[in-house]
C-alpha cells in the first residue's frame, strides 16, 4: 500500500506524493503555488539542440523552460529562455531554436504557473538530485542559478532533443573519377599527401604548399585508389 508523504520545500511551497518502490516516473507532484524546478542532463556529444521533451499530466498549464551550465554540479548560468507554453499533451515535444552546445552537464529549469499536479516524478533515488525555487509565473528567470535550492530523492522525465553536429570535411576532393588530374582543397595551407592503390602500395607522394594542389595521376594505371590527405581523411579515387 503507498504511504502519503507531505514535504515542505521552502517558503509557501507544499509537493505532496506517493512514494512507491518502481523506477518508473509514476508519482503526481502537486504545488500549491508557482515555482521553478529543474534537473540534470549529461549530453554525450557536441551538438545542436533543437527541443525539450518533457513527460507530464497534461493539466493545460502553462509552462517555460530555461537551461543553464553546470556549475559545481549545480545550476550555473542561464544559456537559453523558451517561449511560454501549454502543457496540453502527456508527452510533450518543444521546438525551440538552434543551441549549440558541448558535451556535458547542463539543467533544464521548468517554471510552473498556479497550483497543481503537472508533474510525474521518479522518487526511487533517494540520491537524485533536483534544484527548486519559487518564482511568480512569468518572472524572468535568474541569469545565475545560485539562488536554486537543492533537494534529493526526486527524478523528472525532461530531456534535450539534439541534433548531431555535423562534421565538416578538412579537405575536398574532385572529380572524382577523374582521368588524370585530381584537386585537393584544404582548410590549412601545407599538407602532406599520399596515394595508395588497392593493395595498400604506396604510388605517390607530395607535401602540398597550397590550399588548392593538383594532384598528377595520369601516370597511374587505370583503378581504384587511395588518397591520404594529412593523415586526417582518407578518400577513395576511381581512375579511368
């Protein structure tokens, strides 16, 4: 049978929950007031975030979200403020702009209009760790988060959505095929260059003085080969 528990976190601020022993996000918080609350999220790679997903009851709340650089394992500065919102789906998907961010730990901070049960919450981690304030609805929010309150044993569904960053060839190579001269462009002026053929036999070589080289291949017998440029990128080169 679930025990009710009520815990005051600061000022007029009441969560009430049922404690249970799942690891799954199944636990109503219920505020009596408006307020910020937030929590962690690692991001493996660089990337470009591009929306907040956030699981919750659909009570047709409004909501905003705000997302801050860690700082000594909590909130640091404010990097981005989302428009407000209406929390009118259980599953809810954000668009927001471009962020570009690094790999790391960041806090994504919701702020909650009016009383309420608008969260799901994972309690089963008595070591989880959650950042709370209370803040009027539609106050900006702090552009450094050292005023947040630290409380453990809570764990709520918010996620970044990311784009992949994508990477940009050092070099390019072209035409490819080609019938004889092949042209590098690089992003640095020297480089070493070395074509292998397809047996990993080493046919030419030449450090390049130039962003822009031509490569003189009208010597090489027709096939397929390998142009090594700097060590960096390797690009595979048919020759008619």
């Amino acid at each position: 049978m679930k025990k009710l528990f009520l815990i005051s976190l600061l000022l007029n601020t009441t969560f009430l929950f049922a404690q249970n022993k799942t690891t799954a996000f199944d636990t109503d918080i219920l505020s009596s007031s408006d307020y910020v609350v937030g929590v962690p999220y690692l991001l493996e790679n660089d990337g470009t975030i591009n929306g907040i997903q956030l699981e919750n009851n659909a009570t047709e709340v409004q909501a905003q979200f705000g997302i801050y650089a860690d700082d000594n394992d909590g909130p640091g500065a404010l990097i981005y403020t989302s428009d407000i919102v209406q929390l009118s789906e259980k599953n809810l998907q954000l668009s927001i702009q471009d962020i570009e961010l690094e790999k790391g730990k960041y806090w994504i901070m919701t702020n909650y209009k009016t009383e309420g049960k608008h969260l799901k919450a994972d309690i089963s981690n008595p070591l989880a760790k959650v950042y709370y304030m209370p803040s009027q609805f539609g106050q900006a929010f702090p552009s450094l988060g050292y005023d947040f309150e630290m409380y453990e044993g809570h764990q709520f569904p918010i996620k970044l959505l990311m784009q992949p960053k994508e990477v940009q060839p050092l070099f390019e190579v072209f035409p490819n095929p080609t019938v004889g001269q092949l042209y590098i462009n690089g992003t640095q002026k020297e480089y070493n260059i070395t074509v292998f053929d397809s047996n990993a036999k080493k046919v030419l070589s030449l450090r390049s003085h130039d962003y822009n080289t031509v490569l003189e291949m009208e010597s090489l017998q027709k096939g397929t080969y390998y142009v090594s440029v700097e060590g960096e990128e390797t690009f595979r080169v048919l020759k008619k």
